[in-house]
C-alpha cells in the first residue's frame, strides 16, 4: 500500500512499540515470488497465469484464506479481487514485478490523460510530462538501490542509458497526440538495392558548385527550372543514374520527375506535401532505369521506449531473478539476515565543483570486460557495487565532453591514489571504501 497506510505505533516516550497497523489492503497486492521466498514454498514460485492458487499451500492463514478457490465467495466476499502480482489485470500493467510510477504516480504521463488545467493548457501539460519523468527516474532509482542492497547485487541488465530524456517533453507542440510526437523515427534502409541507396533527405537550397553539377543534366537557366533558385527537395544517397526517376506518395498525388546526378536529386519543394516528405505517414522512391527501386521511409524507431516501457522492461530482469533459484535464495538469506542490507564492496560517488553531489549522473561500468552497464547516481551522488573486486572494474563518466566521457578509468586505480579522486574541476569523482 501507499505510505500513508501505514500506521507505526510508538510509546509515550517515542520509542516504537513493534507493532504497525497497516490498512487499505485492497489497494495492495502480495508479491508472489518474494512471500514464495519468505514463507517457504516448495520450489520454484509458479509462474502460470493460475498459479495463485498454489499460495493458498504456504503456511499463511490470510493466504489461505483469500486464495483457496472459491473460499471469499462462499464467505460473502466474493465481489473481492484477489490481490497479487501474478495475476495483475491489463489495466494495471503486465503480471509480476513492476516499478508502477508512470502508470500510477504520473497523471500526467504520455499514456494517461492529464488532469485539469493541464487538459487545456499546454505549457502545464509539457511542465507535468517533464517533471513527472524526472522524478521517475528518482523513485526507479531508489526502487532498484534498495532491492540491490538487500540481495546484495547489481542489476546489469537495468539499462539506464536507454531511459528517454525528460527534456524531450519540451518539444511537444500539441496536447493530442503528444506520444505520437514524442517516438523518435529512424530511417528505413531495408529497401537499399544494389548500389542503389538513400541516405538522407532534406528541405534546402542548393551550393553554387551543386548548380554548376547540374550545367550538364538540365538547362538551370530555362524558366521551368527557376525552382532551382528556392528551396528544394534534396535527396542524397549513391548509385543515381542518368534518368532515375523519383515517385513521391502523398495521398493520391503521385508526380514523377526526371532529374539527376549520381548522388544528389533534385525535386522542387513546390510539389504538395514536401515540407512533410520525411514524416512517418510518407514514402519516397528512386527508380533507376531497369526499375530498380530504393525507396526512403521513416518508421517509429523500434528499440524506442517511453517511461512507463522502460520501467516495464527493465522490471521484468528484477522480476525473472526473484523467481528463479538464485534469487529465491537472495531472498531467504535477506530474512536470515534480519533484513540487514549488504554493505558494498566500493562506491563511486559524483560532485560538483561545490563537493555537492550529483544525482542521476550516469556512468558506464564494466566488470571483467564481460559485463557491461550503464547505472545512474543515486540522491547521494552514489553508485554502490556489490560483487567481485574494486580492481575487476572499469568505468566511464558519460554526459561530458569526449575527452571525459571516452576515457576508460579503472576503479583500482582510483582506489590506491591519495585523494582517491578524480578533479576535473567542474565535477568530481571520488572512490568510497
């Protein structure tokens, strides 16, 4: 449940008592794969869509109350769901672990309508996506940290480097069809055939020297020509031949024309739909003679992910751990523990040139040169490593200029100078025992 239900009691001197009330259990649900763990369940925990019902075999009178099949029904409750992560309904996202802060905590997110004034105002909807992402990335961060600290392991898979800019909200020019907008497109070049390819496509106005490459091609002084003078459609790619032709599809409109250069043609931007020829909805041809075809095609970029599909992806690795042998493992050890987080093997930790530190700075670490990740600082500045040896890892500081963020830096060595500290001035790196 939220935090606010959870109730602490505490003596009349302030000590707590041990004992916490905690209410609003329909806005809660067990998590299958760590109460497996917890309560020793045999085995695997189940992964099968009905595998709830096997909770009902743990040695937990509420488990076996509200997951015995049919027992809430026959006792009157019946119009009760049960609550558990294995069996999550669509509207609440996918089954299993889930971090939830786009789906729950950001009204305001791409795939949610926003609430009040930001329905109409637009500044309000950019300023809420941002903010909301932003602070996304501090609740995911501290998520992944405190399951990492228990376990006692870093989550390589967590991509960070792939969590899409916040910033990028400020670009959105209307309230419908904001997450349209917001999907990067890449180049289709799955078309490019024997020589025969498109490599860019741009609105502009041609170079003198590009003119003068025309001389030979067409008459650039006839009047029908004048186009040549304004902004034009340039298509760059190879393997044009003399007498390629270009089909440009806009709706019903189909022109063809005759124009050409081995790596450069020319269309005017008069035609009907050019200033949007790159859009994700159009598709330009070349056509050699022979009909050898290439066409250039803007599609979403595939490996896109907005916040609430990354929080999702990357779950499903802390997911797939905790209900495999290992991570059940992890988590009986945790409660052998008492609950005691691992401490870390080393931190790395990131400050400005005031010594305060800087959360979300990302850096790439690698173990071994097997292993290789991007993680983010927590609100500390920190990054905790919980596995092998300080002298296994190497590390980049990413967001910088080249010769920062493509120095390769070895953990060791940072760990056996004096300062233990790297001091660019503007930001700082510091090696924690």
């Amino acid at each position: 449940p939220n935090q606010q239900n959870f109730l602490i009691e505490f003596n009349a001197d302030g000590t707590p008592t041990g004992t916490i009330a905690i209410r609003d259990l329909n806005d809660a649900s067990i998590h299958r794969e760590v109460v497996w763990a917890l309560f020793d369940g045999a085995g695997l925990p189940p992964q099968e869509k009905d595998g709830w019902k096997k909770l009902a075999t743990l040695e937990v009178p509420t488990f076996k109350y509200e997951f015995e099949e049919g027992r809430m029904a026959r006792e009157g409750f019946g119009h009760q769901d049960m609550q558990e992560t294995g069996t999550t309904g669509d509207k609440f996202g996918p089954p299993g672990t889930q971090f939830l802060w786009q789906r729950f905590s950001s009204f305001g997110n791409i795939s949610k309508p926003a609430k009040g004034a930001a329905e109409t105002n637009l500044t309000i909807f950019k300023n809420l996506l941002e903010t909301m992402s932003v602070w996304g990335m501090a609740h995911n961060k501290a998520f992944i940290s405190c399951i990492e600290a228990h376990l006692g392991l870093n989550f390589t898979k967590i991509d960070w480097a792939k969590f899409p800019a916040p910033e990028r909200h400020r670009t959105i020019d209307a309230i419908l069809g904001a997450q349209e907008q917001l999907r990067p497109k890449v180049l289709d070049k799955s078309a490019n055939n024997a020589g025969l390819e498109i490599v860019s496509i741009s609105l502009g106005k041609l170079s003198d020297q590009q003119k003068l490459d025309l001389k030979d091609k067409i008459d650039v002084s006839d009047s029908k020509n004048e186009f040549l003078n304004e902004d034009c459609l340039l298509i760059n790619g190879t393997g044009f031949a003399d007498g390629a032709r270009v089909k440009i599809k806009n709706g019903e409109v189909d022109p063809i024309y005759v124009i050409g250069k081995s790596d450069l043609l020319v269309i005017s931007s008069k035609v009907a739909g050019l200033k949007e020829a790159g859009g994700p909805d159009k598709r330009i041809e070349v056509v050699n003679p022979g009909d050898i075809i290439v066409h250039y095609e803007n599609k979403f970029d595939p490996e896109y992910l907005d916040e609430m599909g990354w929080e999702e992806k990357m779950a499903k690795f802390i997911h797939d751990y905790l209900a495999g042998a290992e991570g059940q493992k992890a988590l009986r050890d945790c409660r052998g523990r008492g609950w005691k987080t691992v401490k870390p093997i080393f931190k790395l930790q990131v400050l400005d040139k005031d010594n305060q530190p800087i959360a979300e700075a990302q850096l790439r670490i690698s173990r071994k040169d097997v292993e290789t990740w991007t993680d983010i600082t927590d609100s500390k500045g920190e990054i905790h490593i919980y596995q092998g040896a300080p002298e296994e890892y190497k590390f980049w500081v990413l967001g910088y200029s080249d010769s920062i963020s493509n120095a390769e830096r070895r953990v060791s060595d940072l760990s056996q100078r004096e300062s233990r500290k790297l001091d660019f001035n503007f930001v700082k790196i510091l090696y924690l025992a």
